[in-house]
C-alpha cells in the first residue's frame, strides 16, 4: 500500500471478537499493528509531527507510558465466501494514556481517535463513549482536537470529561 493508501486492515481473527477490541500491550502484535495503521493516518490527515500509537509500544520500551487503545471492526460483508471464514474490516481506532501531571492528579487522556472516511458519522464512537466513562471516569480529553471531534464532544457533554488540565504532563 502507498502512503496515501487508505484501504482499511482485514482479518478473519476479529470474528472472535466484539467490537471495539480492547488493545493492550500484551495484545498480539498483528492487532497492534492494525490499530498503528489507524494512528498513522491519524498523523497523516492532521498533521502531527509523531504517530500517537506504535505496535512495538511494550513496557520495555524507553519511556513507555501506559495505554489502552480500541479497534473498531465490522463484518466485511462484501469479502464473504461459503465456507471460508468471515472476515472482519477494521473500520477505525482510538486511543487512552495514563498521564501523570505536574499540577494535576494522575488520570487516564483520551489522546486520539480516528475513522475510516467511509465509516465516520455512523455512531461507532458514540456508541462507545458511554463504556469509556463508566471504565475510566472523568477523564481527561487530549487537545487540539478536529472540528468533527469538537462537535462530538458538544454532542456529549453529559459524557464530558473535565476541561483541560493547564500545564504540561510529565511524563
């Protein structure tokens, strides 16, 4: 695929699993790599100097800083055969760090999110935000964020978390 390919990842392994996948570092690399192509093109369309998720992020790694990312797959109905497995396409990612402030409690930072063209406006995250807040509370949401993701926090507020937390994280 070329850099501005932006054909979506296919696995027949997701069948297993609901959707959004919880990703962990000790998630099976293929996964893993599935979301990073989500954070590339997360970097790619609003430009950002650095990808926010790497599939070779363990807790070995230099600087490690924890987290917990989503992968969001459907049914990809058009690749269906008889008798072959189902495959599933992932369709889109988002992102969770634990950051530990300099003036502010330690608390988790949703840091990213990023879907498909043709798979954005189809309530995937909306249906997910509910389980976010009920998982890690009043969290912290990354900024800057995209005009799409402005007006879905608007469209949330019941669901809002806190306002950003001035100064720098230390990481």
């Amino acid at each position: 695929m070329g850099y501005y390919s932006l054909n979506p990842p296919v696995s027949t392994t997701l069948s297993a699993y609901s959707s959004p996948l919880l990703v962990l570092p000790s998630s099976p690399r293929r996964i893993r790599e599935f979301v990073e192509t989500f954070g590339k093109n997360f970097c790619r369309e609003l430009h950002f100097d650095f990808v926010p998720f790497e599939a070779a992020e363990t807790p070995e790694s230099p600087g490690f800083v924890p987290y917990e990312v989503y992968l969001f797959h459907q049914v990809a109905s058009d690749l269906c055969e008889i008798d072959k497995p189902l495959k599933n396409r992932c369709i889109g990612a988002c992102g969770f760090r634990w950051v530990e402030w300099t003036d502010a409690p330690p608390c988790w930072s949703f840091q990213w999110a990023w879907f498909h063209p043709y798979f954005r406006a189809r309530g995937n995250l909306s249906k997910a935000w509910p389980s976010f807040v009920q998982k890690y509370g009043r969290f912290h949401v990354q900024y800057p964020v995209s005009g799409a993701m402005e007006k879905f926090l608007e469209r949330h507020q019941h669901c809002q978390p806190p306002p950003v937390v001035a100064g720098d994280a230390a990481r």
